[in-house]
C-alpha cells in the first residue's frame, strides 16, 4: 500500500459476498463526503468495494490480517476496511474490529454491531476506522505509526472496549465486546446475518405440505367442532407445541446442531453461541410461517365455510371469533404438516435457507476437518 497523499485517500472496503458486501456498496455512495466533512483539511477520499471471500476457509485472526495485508498490497490502495458477517473471537471475547495503523488496514465484524440498526452502526464503524487508519499520525512516514483510539461508534451503554493484543500480531488496536449484554449483541447479528425470513420461500415442500394440511383441515367438520371446544389456553398449547415441533423437526433433520470441536470453555461457548443462533433463526423462520399461515387459512376459511353448514354441525353461529379460532387451530394443525414435509427436503436446502453464506463454508469446513455429519 502506498501513503496518502494530501489531497486523495483511496478506500478500499474489501467484503465478504453477499450482506456485507451489500452493506458494503449502500455505504460507499455517503461515505466519501462524510469522511470528507469529518476529516477537514481539504482531504478528499475515494471508496472502492471489493466482493470477494477473504474469510474462506479459516476464522484465525492472524491469518485473516495477513489476507488482507497481502491483498492491499497488491492494490493501490491507502486503507483497506474488510468486511465479514462471520462473528470472531479474540481471547476469550468476541471482536468487533482490529486496526493496524502501520499497514493500513482493519477487520469488521459485524455481528457484534448487533441486529438493529446494522447499516448505520456499520458505517460509524467504518468511518471511525479509516479516520483513525488516514490520520497523519498513522500514516507519517517520519516516525512509528501511533494509535488514534476511535470515536464513538456505538452507543454509551454499548458493552464494547479495547481488548487485548498479543506481541505477534499484526493488528495493534483492537476493540471487543464482552458479558451478557455483549452475548446477546453478538447473538442478534448472528442471527440477522442468517437473514431467517428466508427460510420460509427456501422450504418450498414443506410450504407445499402445511397448506394442503390447512386446506383439508379447514373443510373438516371434526376440526370445526374442536375449534369451538378448545379454550384459548388449549389453542396457544398446539400453537406452540406446532411450532417447536416444526423448530426441532428442522434442525435434527438437517442436521443444523453444532457439537463442540474439543473440551475447552472456550470452544463449548462458541458452540452454545452458534446453537442459540440456529435456534433463534429457525425459530423466526417459522414463527413468519406459522403468521402466514393464519392469514392464508383466515382467507380460505371466508370464502369456503358456509354458515349454515357450520351451524349444523358445531350447533354455533359463524362470526369473526369462529372464524378466527378455526384458522388458528388450522395453522397448528398446518405446522405439523409442514414439519412432516419438510423431510421432503434436502439438508442442503434447508441449512442454505436457514445460514449465511460465510456461515453455509464454516460449517461445510468443520464437516470436512472433522469428518463428522454435515453442519455438525
């Protein structure tokens, strides 16, 4: 890499595919003027995305440094900013970025951003950086690179902190967060990088097994005269039972549980950390199913049922509240019907609807390391 001049410094924001590379290309269109408007001195900058998998095959820090230090050197570049939605651990607590002013680079990861508000904390991020990465401090060729401690990216209750550094690495400021709050800050990107509305269209049969459940159990008498007889509290049991049967059937089945590499307490709290975020995400995924559900059967059971034949048969008048309870047993009784065709599907369908791309290849690289069962 080269130094930057006094009138141009070229970003490059190297991203992993798919969200952080979008997030990535949202960012570059405000980026320069708001690094501009903060830096002063008449400094401009330009901002190049690079989409390309830095992160594949390996999680280790060190490793990951060198990629993009070799990678930046390659290029004419002045900062390079790389991007990945892989959560990643440093000493015990997990990392948000590291910085090292006398290359000229930095690591991003988002997860630990959060899941709310991911573009603009990620771009405070990025803008903290390559401030803190363009300052004259760190780019004077005159004397060692200083480390400017970077600006508030997150909010004041935000767990995030600088954290330790060991003698060998390249990365010479580091920021962390750790504790509980830090857990579920981290626990939250993981699962927004899954993006779990996707796993609804990526169940295409067991989609195609729970509405013609539904639909076969809305013109079933049986299933009429129990609507009327169930209390609420029964109706919220099969609501729930339905779907945690539906969230258990999926992860079993393609085999989306993670077991631990080794002994250690570090590796069993990554492993509870990746598990709690397959669970969350399939269990969003068919929490949206199971809404979509109501609605279509709400839909079906308007246009279907005809008052009289419902009265005849469950001795009731058809008003909004049958209506209502009938599509909500309906839907549960639907769910398990889509759990069941969900075997259906194949495991690989069912962990590329319900992962990341970055979290798709570490887990194929654990299964061929370990030689275990897929996703394992």
């Amino acid at each position: 890499m080269r130094v930057s001049s006094q009138s141009v410094t070229v970003v490059a924001l190297l991203a992993d595919p798919d969200a952080p590379t979008e997030i990535a290309r949202r960012m570059a269109r405000t980026l320069p003027a708001r690094l501009a408007e903060k830096s002063g001195r008449g400094r401009r900058f330009d901002v190049e995305v690079v989409s390309e998998p830095f992160t594949a095959g390996t999680e280790d820090l060190s490793t990951l440094m060198r990629r993009i230090m070799d990678r930046g050197r390659a290029e004419n570049w002045d900062v390079v900013v790389a991007i990945t939605d892989l959560p990643l651990h440093s000493h015990g607590h997990k990392l948000v970025v590291d910085l090292s002013h006398e290359h000229g680079l930095a690591l991003l990861s988002l997860p630990p951003l959060g899941g709310l508000r991911l573009q603009t904390r990620a771009m405070r991020a990025v803008k903290e950086t390559v401030l803190s990465l363009a300052s004259p401090r760190a780019t004077s060729t005159e004397q060692p690179p200083r480390r400017r401690p970077l600006g508030r990216f997150v909010s004041r209750l935000a767990p995030v902190h600088q954290g330790p550094i060991g003698e060998d690495e390249i990365a010479d400021l580091r920021y962390v967060v750790s504790g509980p709050r830090g857990y579920l800050r981290v626990l939250g990107g993981m699962v927004r990088a899954n993006r779990p509305w996707r796993l609804v269209p990526g169940l295409s049969k067991a989609l195609a097994a729970a509405l013609a459940t539904g639909a076969i159990a809305t013109v079933n008498s049986t299933i009429w005269s129990l609507s009327e007889a169930l209390s609420t509290a029964r109706l919220v049991i099969a609501m729930v039972g339905s779907v945690t049967l539906m969230i258990g059937w999926l992860i079993v089945d393609a085999h989306l549980w993670h077991r631990p590499t080794d002994a250690s307490t570090e590796e069993k709290k990554r492993t509870s950390l990746y598990n709690a975020s397959t669970v969350m995400t399939v269990g969003i995924g068919v929490i949206v199913c199971y809404g979509g559900l109501i609605v279509i059967n709400l839909v079906s059971a308007l246009f279907i049922l005809n008052d009289r034949v419902f009265a005849s048969m469950t001795r009731s008048p058809l008003h909004a509240t049958e209506y209502w309870t009938l599509s909500w047993l309906v839907s549960s009784i639907a769910t398990v019907g889509g759990a069941l065709g969900s075997g259906f599907e194949s495991a690989e369908a069912i962990r590329t609807a319900a992962f990341s791309k970055r979290e798709q290849e570490r887990r194929d690289m654990l299964h061929d390391d370990h030689g275990d069962q897929p996703a394992n």
